[in-house]
C-alpha cells in the first residue's frame, strides 16, 4: 500500500529544476552572439524576399507590357514559370522562421 507522500510525487526530467526548466545564469556575451546570429540569418532571408519580389515585379511588367503588344503564349508560359520559380524562395524563405517557432509551440 502507497502512502500519501508517494502518491503525491512527480517525475521530473533530472536535468529541469523545480520550476520546470533549467534555469542558467545570464551570460551577456554568449546572448550577443547568439543575437547577431539570428539577426544575420533574418538579414538574408529579407534579403532572399526583396530580391526575387523585385524581379517578380519586373516580370509583372513585362506581362502587363506584353499583354498591349500582343505577347506570344509561349512567352507568356515562360514568364509565369519564372514568376513561379521566384516565388517559391520568397516564400519559403519568409516563412520557413515564423513556420518553426509555431510548429515548436504546439
């Protein structure tokens, strides 16, 4: 027979303290670098995205221009996979930290 002490005990993960994390003293260089990382990596995804939206832009021009001037199908086929292919990364890209941050959360 379990006394109430017993019953009452909870397992934790050894290496969590009791307020359920592990819990470490601030270190102001370790977070600085930890921040120039993450603002490096944020940096270049911004840049990936203005980049190919620029040139999507471009291609948007070209289309409506084309659209006046009598553009052939095939060159309209060839601009929308360009479009496509831009797309994709801008996406990709802008989305792939929001996507990790709320796939973790759940």
């Amino acid at each position: 027979m379990e006394s109430k002490s017993e019953s009452k005990r909870i397992n934790r993960d050894p290496y969590q303290g009791p307020i359920g994390y592990k819990a470490l003293p601030y270190d102001p260089k370790g977070t600085r670098g930890e921040a120039i990382k993450s603002r490096n990596e944020y940096y270049s995804r911004i840049l990936v995205a203005v980049f190919a939206t620029m040139n999507i832009m471009w291609i948007a021009i070209a289309q409506y221009a084309g659209y006046f001037m009598g553009m052939e199908r095939g060159h309209k086929n060839i601009l929308n996979i360009a479009e496509f292919v831009l797309a994709t990364p801008t996406l990709f890209s802008s989305v792939v930290g929001y996507f990790f941050v709320e796939l973790g959360s759940v």
